[in-house]
C-alpha cells in the first residue's frame, strides 16, 4: 500500500535536510551554471556514492504481491496520484508545452536507462512531473524551468525508490542545455513536493502486475521462468505510454490490465468469469487502452511478444520481497 502523506513527507524532508546539511560553497564552471543556479556544490565524499550495478534483467523485486483487499484499496486511491482532469485536454489543445513535456520524458527515460533505475522510478518520475504541470504553468521561455522540473523529478523518484542515488551533479547527464547546482535543486524538490500534497509513494501500474497476472485465463499454462519475461515485457510497455499524451486518461490499473493483456496476447473476453482482473477495474476502459497499446506501442516493444509461451505446465509467479516503503 501507498506510505501515507504524513511518513512520506518525513522521509522525504529529512533526505533532503540531511543533502542541505551537507551541502557547501564550491564554485562551478561556467558553463554548469544555469540563469537560475545558486552559488552553492556538492561534496562528493559526504554524500551516497554512486557505483551502479549490471542490471539483472528480472523485474520481480520491484513489484509487490497484494490481496484483493489491497487492491481494492489501490484502486480507491488512484486519482489522488493522477494529474488533474483536464490536463490531457491542456496537453491536446497545447495549452501546456507537450514539445518540452516530450523532451523532458525522453531525458528522465535516458537517465534511467543510463544508471539502471528500476521502472517504477522512471514512472514515478514522470508522474511527479505531469502531476506538478497539471496544477502549475511553467515559463516556456528559454526552457530552463522544464529541465530543473525534470532533474527535480526525477531525483525525488530515485529518493523514493532506489537503494543508491547518484549526486544531483551526477544525475544531468547526456548534456543537458542546462545544468543546475544542488540547491537550486533540493529548492525544486520542495516546491514538486509541496504541489504533490506530498503525496509520492504513487500508485502505479507495477502495484497491479503480479496480481493481474495471477487472474489471467492462461496463467495455469505458463512455466515459471516465463513470468519474468512477461513482467519485463508489461514494464516496457507501460514506460513507453509515457510518451503518448492519449495514455493520460488512464488509471495505473487499467494500464496494467491492458500492458498485460499486450504482453501475453491473452483476450479481454473471459465468459467464464464476471469479473476479470477486479471487480473495479473498467472493462471497456481496459479495451481501450489495450487498443492504443497495440496501435502505438507494441510494434516499438519487441519484447512484447509472447503468445508462444503458452505451454501445458501448471506454474505459480516467482514470489518477490515487500518493499520497505510500503
């Protein structure tokens, strides 16, 4: 379940106190100043280190495996973690800047990939993101304030969800236009966070996976060693909505129903059951957005092919640790 607002903002709080504490006055190069940089560096020897480690290829780890009741209660409190209603109209009527919305996602997804984050902090830094753009205009000129919003993002994600957080120095890489000192940051930080009523254990599509996959009608037909490649190829597919406005409208659960259903080449239609994957989860909203998975995502998602796993040994899901933040 999602830490509640009050634990979370305590957490949160004290990492950054703690990087402020041990913040001092070290001048930058020039050209690593931004026009909205303060005079203030980072010391690398008493901040966390950053060795980052080969990527193992399993997902399991990342994803809880909760009840019916816990999902249910997931369920419930998703549009507290969504942007705001009439962000996707602002997005399509260009209201809001989708050209430095797009930029901005592309950099947080290199980075990503770069110091291997696990998925649900790539979600949950374009999360931040649109939920703070939902609420807030930011001045489009120059593009500066896209990008301090996209490292700030992208850095309390990685607070939230990593073991090991690079230096916020370390953090802008693939050369940024701009590149902003650690207190301007840790300031950004504070700002995202207060316009999120400190609400950042999100719920995401990858709360959903293990379960939904466990209700899939050809779950008893899958060897075990396949669910890792099916969680894998479902995560790949629920990064990339992020790049398309369309997917804003939907909820994590119904993202990871159809991301699921894409993956496996499993149909929505059971007449067995009444229930598919949760008696809350929207039927059609599911097609839906399986829909414009298939049109926009799956060509681009080589990994999401995987109707020929289907075999006649019964199987159970990889069991897979409890986070310490839920």
């Amino acid at each position: 379940m999602p830490l509640r607002p009050s634990i979370s903002r305590i957490f949160i709080i004290t990492i950054i106190q703690m990087s402020l504490s041990h913040s001092h006055s070290t001048p930058l190069n020039s050209s690593s100043v931004s026009a909205a940089s303060l005079s203030c560096g980072e010391d690398a020897g008493e901040v966390v280190t950053w060795e980052p480690e080969p990527f193992s290829g399993h997902h399991d780890k990342y994803y809880p495996n909760p009840d019916e009741n816990a999902i249910s209660r997931l369920i419930d409190s998703e549009s507290h973690h969504m942007p705001l209603p009439d962000y996707l109209r602002r997005c399509q009527d260009r209201s809001v800047d989708v050209i430095s919305r797009q930029d901005s996602i592309n950099w947080m997804l290199k980075v990503h990939a770069h110091y291997h984050f696990s998925p649900v902090t790539a979600f949950l830094s374009v999360n931040y993101f649109d939920r703070y753009l939902s609420s807030y205009s930011l001045p489009q000129a120059n593009g500066w304030p896209f990008q301090l919003l996209s490292v700030a993002c992208l850095s309390l994600a990685a607070k939230m969800e990593e073991p090991q957080v690079p230096l916020l120095l370390d953090l802008q890489v693939f050369e940024p236009r701009f590149v902003f000192e650690p207190k301007t940051i840790q300031r950004m930080e504070l700002r995202v966070m207060a316009a999120l009523n400190w609400r950042l254990c999100s719920v995401t599509p990858f709360d959903y996976l293990h379960y939904f996959i466990s209700k899939l009608p050809s779950c008893s037909t899958r060897l075990s060693d396949s669910f890792s490649s099916i969680i894998a190829a479902s995560s790949d597919l629920i990064l990339n909505t992020t790049r398309v406005i369309d997917f804003l409208r939907f909820a994590p659960s119904t993202m990871a129903a159809a991301a699921l259903l894409c993956a496996t080449g499993d149909s929505l239609e059971c007449p067995a059951r009444d229930v598919f994957f949760h008696e809350c989860v929207n039927r059609e909203m599911v097609r839906s957005c399986h829909q414009l998975m298939e049109e926009y995502l799956v060509d681009t998602c080589p990994s999401a092919r995987f109707k020929e796993l289907r075999v006649e040994q019964p199987s159970t899901a990889p069991p897979s640790p409890v986070g310490v933040l839920d």
